[in-house]
C-alpha cells in the first residue's frame, strides 16, 4: 500500500512519495549470496565473450597497430575506472551501481541519464552475443541449425528461466561456465603459439591516402580512434560488478576486491587473444570473422575443442550481463524511475519482470542479426555511462570529501579524470564507426530521458535505497 505523502528527498528529487514497507519487502533481494571470489568470476564472466569474438572488428578499422595502441588506451581507461568504481561502491553498496552513484552525486536527472545509458548497454549487448552465439552454432553444425533464430530464443529462453531461480544458483552457474570458457582460452593460447608468424600481424593492405599509413597502421592514425570501440569489447561491462552489492556477503570490501581482481585478470586475456589470434591466422584473414579464434587455428582438432568451449564463452557473457540488466532495471523502478512493476521479486527473491521485459527486447533485436552494429550500440551506452560515473567519482570527491570511504582509489580524482577523458573520447568514436548504430542508441537514450522529464520524475520512491543514499550523501555534504 502506498502511503501519499509527497516531499523532496536528499539530492533535488521533488514530488518523491514515500511507500510502505511492504512495498519495499515485495522488492528485496537475497543478500549474502556471493563473497569477492563470485564477484570477481562476475566480473570475468561479463567480458569473456570480448575474447572470443566481436573485438577482431577493430582490425577492419585500424589494422593490428591500431588495434593494439587502441587496447592499451582502452585498458587504462576501464583501470582508472574501476579504481575510481571500487571506491563509490565501498561507500554507495547498492543494486543500481553506476545509477546509485550518479544519484546521489548529480541528482536525479544525472542518476537517471546514468541508469538510461547502463541499461542500453545491457540489453542491447547481449543481443550482439546471442548474434555471435548463433555464428558458433551454425559453424559446428549442432542439431542442423542453419537459422540463428532458433538459437537466440534458446539462448533467451533457458537462460531468463536460470535467472528467475534466484542470484546464488545463477551466479554458481555463471561462475562454473566460465572457468570453462578460461580452459578455451588456455588452450587457444597454447595451440596459437605454435602457429604465430610476426607478419601475419601486419598484412593488411596499407592505405595509402590515410594520414600516417604504414603496415603497422594501414589506416593511418584515425584508425586508432576508430578501433576504440572494439577495444572496448574487451572489457565492456566489467564495471557492472557493483550491480551485485545488495546481494554481496560484505559489499563494502567484496565489490573492490572482486572488480578490480576481474580488470587484471581481462588486461591479460585480452592482451594474449589480440596479439596470437591475428599472429597465427592473419589479421585480415580474421577480421571480419564471426568465430577468430577458431579461424586463427585454420582446420585443426584445437580449432574445434575451442570452437566448442568459445561458445561457453559467449555463453557465460550472455548469462552475466542477463543478471545485471536485471539488476539496473530492479533499482531504477524500485526508485519509480521505471514502471514499479518490473521491481516486484518472486519467492526466490529474483525481480522476474526485469528479467523478462529486457530479455524480450534483447530477443526483438537479435533477430537483426547485425552483430557488429548491435555492439557499436552497446559501447555507446557504455561510453555515455563512464563519462556520467567518472563525472560522479569527482563531483562527490570535491562536494563530499566526509562521506565514508572503506576503499579509496589511488591517485584519487586525477585517476579517474584519466578514465573520464578517454570515455568522452569513446563517445565520439562510436560515430567515427558507424553514425546510424550511435544515432538510433542516442535517440533511444532521449527517449528514455524524455519520458523521466514528462512522467517519472514526479513519482519517485522518497525511501527506496538509492534515494535514501542521496539525501544521506546530501544532508553529510551540508554538515561538512
């Protein structure tokens, strides 16, 4: 039962209503569910399929060298950021991650533009996956599907079914398929190593019209600006960890630890697959292909096994980054940035409408089958949300400096103005790659914004957990 009392919560929120507790029990998760080693396989788990496919698209637009110059940049940027990620987590531990942060460091416009951009990522990505998932299957011939279709409604179907039976056994499951999917990458490596040839890094043909061409670069500089999207692929989504705080056996130490000990363990996958997957195949000959890997390892029987476990990959990715589109739609309507119905929790304590609504969308645009122009979608959304989190990291840095902090990133705002820099940057890019995949995700995102402007800002939650963080964070800015 809603109690109609309105009043302006913490951080600017006017017209917020203040509901019952039984609306808030009818919108609990299940915590203690996962301690900093299921966090960091979290972590892992959503970017696991960046290995196997998708990323070798940078090579179409800036070549090995600007691939690899892109990966590095790249790799600092997502550093940065999750340094700058394990300190707001530590002192914001809840459901909305990336939104929670911004709402109570930019009130509720720059909270909700946050959590728009996040959940575009989110389900929109796994679309691009279910997309390169179906590329595996019909490459192995499994049960005669030649049709993609059929294995994005498998895909979708069994894996929203997984999730609706509660965090713990998603997340073991996740955790199990990836260690899997880390076997395939172990034994690509050690059969790519075999098979790496120095010039088959650069023998894409040079441009001589490109500013700056040379074999390294074919495409002279802006080919570097233009791959760093696909490097992004490499990492996209890792910063979703915090997602799971609410359900985390001690957030405030469990969600640094596992963030930042998943970044180092991709810095390393990333690196070994963008240096031996072209060095053994050829740059050209793998980038425009939908499975690299196994094309890198030409017709052997190591090309198969991995061909097989580069499908747990993708898999894994497509479980993960499921759990947490869930989890940004739970918080923002449990907040009444969304409908309050897709926050409504089952007996196993999982939101089942923010499980399925996203997935059905996700679904609807599999069946485009445009792999590489769903995942210039996702990395926009993502690119928006890093610049709005780093944003948030510093605005709170300056205008709270008394808020608790259990983690405190190194380097403190400078870091995470690195990160800021290079995500503005990444925002451009998307353009630079393709304008019509950017501009439908921007109309998407001003679409979002404009039904919050119209409609959802007069009906937010007063007591919902990310609220209550804002005006805590607010009224402790104030006293300070």
């Amino acid at each position: 039962m809603s109690i109609d009392t309105r009043q302006p919560s913490g951080g600017g929120a006017p017209d917020a209503r203040t509901e019952s507790a039984d609306y808030l029990e009818k919108r609990s998760l299940k915590s203690g569910s996962a301690g900093w080693i299921l966090l960091a396989g979290l972590g892992v788990s959503y970017v696991i399929s960046g290995d196997f496919s998708g990323w070798n698209g940078g090579l179409a637009e800036g070549g090995f060298g600007g691939l690899l110059i892109a990966f590095g940049i790249i790799a600092v940027m997502y550093f940065c950021m999750v340094l700058g990620m394990a300190e707001l987590s530590s002192a914001l531990p809840a459901a909305g991650g990336g939104y929670t942060f911004a709402r109570a460091a930019l009130g509720p416009w720059g909270g909700f533009a946050t959590g728009a951009a996040v959940l575009i990522e989110y389900t929109i990505a796994p679309a691009a996956i279910a997309t390169f998932i179906g590329a595996y299957v019909e490459s192995l011939h499994l049960f005669g599907i030649t049709d993609g279709w059929w294995v994005y409604l498998a895909v979708y179907a069994i894996f929203m079914a997984i999730h609706l039976t509660g965090a713990g056994e998603a997340l073991k499951t996740m955790f199990v398929i990836t260690a899997i999917a880390l076997v395939g990458l172990v034994v690509f490596v050690v059969a790519a190593l075999g098979m790496f040839h120095p010039a088959n890094l650069t023998n894409i043909p040079v441009d001589q019209a490109a500013a700056g061409a040379s074999p390294f670069l074919p495409f002279g500089t802006l080919g570097i600006w233009a791959a760093l999207p696909f490097a992004i692929w490499f990492f996209l989504a890792v910063e979703g960890v915090p997602l799971a705080a609410e359900e985390a056996d001690d957030p405030a130490k469990d969600v640094p630890r596992g963030i930042i000990l998943a970044m180092c363990a991709l810095v390393v996958t990333g690196a070994l697959v963008l240096v031996l997957a072209p060095g053994a195949g050829g740059a050209q000959q793998i980038a425009e292909s939908g499975n690299p890997l196994v094309l890198a390892l030409g017709d052997s029987v190591w090309a198969r096994v991995v061909n097989y476990i580069g499908l747990a990959g993708l898999v894994a990715s497509f479980f993960s980054i499921m759990y947490a589109y869930s989890r940004q739609t739970f918080a923002l309507s449990r907040a009444g940035y969304l409908p309050t119905s897709l926050s409504v929790t089952n007996s196993r304590k999982a939101p089942v409408l923010a499980i399925v609504v996203p997935g059905v969308i996700g679904f609807v645009l599999s069946l485009t089958g445009q792999g590489a122009m769903l995942l210039n979608m996702a990395v926009f959304g993502a690119a928006v949300s890093y610049v709005l989190i780093m944003v948030s990291h510093i605005v709170l840095r300056v205008k709270q400096p008394a808020l608790v902090r259990p983690y405190k990133t190194p380097g403190g705002i400078a870091t995470t103005a690195v990160a800021l820099v290079i995500a503005a940057a990444s925002v451009i890019a998307t353009f630079l790659v393709d304008v019509r995949a950017a501009g439908l995700t921007f109309a998407a995102f001003a679409a979002m914004m404009a039904y919050f402007g119209l409609y959802s800002r007069h009906h937010l939650v007063a007591n919902s957990p990310d609220e209550e963080f804002a005006a805590l964070t607010s009224a402790e800015g104030e006293v300070a």
